[in-house]
C-alpha cells in the first residue's frame, strides 16, 4: 500500500512538472516572436477573376449610349448650315427679281431652246445661299467627324477595359497591350466578325465610305422631296438649286403678268418667305434621314462592337 501511494505521488508530481514546464516553453516562444518582430502569416483571399460578361457590359453600354448622343450634336451641323443660307434669301429675292432677270426670261421664252434665265438663276441662288458642292461638303465634314467620333469612343472603351483587367494579366493577355497593339487586335478580330456575319462596316475612315454615306443620305433626300408635290417637287435628278429657280420662274411670270402686284403684294418678301420654308424642310428632311441611317450603322455597329469585345476577352 505504501510503496503503490508513493508512485502516485511521483506520477502526479511529474505531471504537473510537465504542463509547467510547457507552459513556460509557450511563453518563452511567444516572447522571442515578439522581440525578432516575427508576425504570424494570415491567410491571403484570392480574387478570382470577372467573366468576360461582367468586364464588358458596363464599357458597352458607355460606348452605346455615347454613340447615341453623337448623332443630335453632329446634327447642329445642318442647322448652322440653313440658317446661314436663309440670312441671305432677301438679297437673293432682290436679285433675281430684278430687270435683268426679267429681260432674261422674256429672251428664253421668245427664244426656242434657250435657257440664259435658268442659268442666272443658279448662279445667283450658288452666290447668296448655296451651291450644291457646298451641301454636299457640309454632309461630307459632318460624316467624317461623326465616323471619327465612333472611333475615339472605342477607342476610349478599350483603354478602360485594359485598366480594370490590368489585376488579372494571367487570365486576360489584353491587360499586357500597349495602345497601338489593342487598337490593332481589336480591328482584326472586328473585321473577321463582320465578315463572318456578313456586315459590312467600316473601321477606317477612308474618303469612299465618307462619300458612300453622303450619297446615301443626300439621294433619299432628293428622291423623297421630288415626289413630296411641294413647291420642291422637281425630281430626284435635280439639285436644290433648280428648286429655288423653279419658284423664282413662278413668281416673276406672276409679277410680269400682273402690273398691280407691287400695289398689293410684296414679291421680294413673298418669295424670302417661301425660300426660308422649303429649306427648313430640306434641314429637316436631311436631318431626318441622316439621324435614320446612322441609327441604323450605330445598331449594326454596336452588334459587331459587342461581339468583337467578348472575342478579345475570351482569347
């Protein structure tokens, strides 16, 4: 009985020696991690990366809604362009009533085949208001601007899509392009996409897409007016300058015809008035029409866009 009480004492005296001694160890450790400056290792959480989906959407929509607004700021354009031609429609007016103008009708109509007046006319509506050349250079401008626009929105779009992929190189290669290369894989891979669609559109902005586009609008334009059976109606061949001969020819047989109208009517004003409205409906029908078929290009533009974006994502 002694001899099993005093391995007891001995078992338990050692145990205790034990968990001493340990606890003595763990603070001595703590101690020495502290001194050395040693801080313990936390977990680090890994992002993983967004889908293609998440990167692009928000970028395609900026693009989008961008592009949209291009449209109404580039139409400004026209307006500047009639409201500058309809300052001067009084001076032509003036001009084109006056005895030269007459003696020049009266000519043509005494003469078969001869057409001095109408000549006359166009050179005075090309002097006060606009030659057709002169149109036809303000739509070109515009729709070089409008193109070029689109360009540097996109252009923009893929500089921030690089910046926020910039934390995922390994998964997104785009995030290692400079500017000239991520411009240059872009356009490859939309050129690709469009032909495997069967779009046609440009990337570049060359002088034959420029005139391409033009031709389009101004064409529907002068077809639409010269079937509208306005004071316009002169057919689709013609140009508007045709348009203000055909009403100053009315209003001056009007006037030769009637020896009072100058007791009771204004010719110069009447025909001022009647100018100012069939360009304000040229501007808008341009308007119209232009605003028509970029919505359309920006729609099949934002198509190929948006495929184009994923397929550079996706590589």
């Amino acid at each position: 009985m002694y001899c099993e009480k005093i391995i007891a004492i001995t078992v338990a005296v050692f145990v205790a020696s034990c968990v001493v001694l340990g606890i003595a160890i763990s603070r001595i450790a703590t101690n020495h991690v502290a001194e050395s400056g040693i801080k313990s290792v936390v977990p680090v959480e890994v992002t993983a990366p967004p889908s293609p989906e998440e990167l692009a959407t928000p970028h395609l929509q900026n693009a989008d809604e961008a592009c949209e607004a291009l449209i109404a700021s580039h139409e400004k354009s026209i307006d500047q362009f009639f409201t500058a031609a309809k300052a001067n429609t009084r001076p032509f007016a003036k001009t084109t009533l006056g005895w030269r103008s007459k003696w020049l009708l009266i000519k043509d109509k005494l003469s078969r085949g001869s057409n001095k007046h109408e000549i006359f006319l166009r050179d005075q509506f090309a002097k006060h208001l606009f030659a057709q050349s002169d149109l036809e250079k303000m739509m070109t401008q515009l729709t070089r601007s409008f193109l070029n626009h689109v360009n540097s929105i996109e252009s923009q779009m893929l500089v921030d899509l690089r910046s926020d992929v910039a934390e995922f190189s390994a998964t997104y290669p785009m995030a290692n392009f400079d500017d000239e290369k991520l411009q240059a894989v872009f356009s490859d891979i939309y050129s690709q996409v469009a032909q495997t669609v069967g779009k046609k559109l440009p990337t570049e902005i060359s002088g034959e897409v420029v005139r391409f586009i033009v031709a389009e609008v101004l064409t529907h334009v002068a077809i639409k007016l010269g079937v509208s059976g306005g004071i316009l109606s002169i057919g689709a061949g013609s140009s508007i300058a045709t348009a203000g001969a055909g009403l100053v020819a009315g209003i001056i047989v009007d006037q030769i015809v009637s020896l009072v109208w100058n007791w009771v009517a204004d010719p110069e004003g009447k025909l001022s008035k009647e100018l100012n409205k069939q360009l304000d409906q040229l501007a808008a029908s341009l308007k119209a029409d232009l605003r028509s078929y970029l919505s359309s290009f920006l729609k099949q533009r934002s198509e190929l866009r948006s495929q184009t974006l994923m397929t550079l994502l996706e590589q």
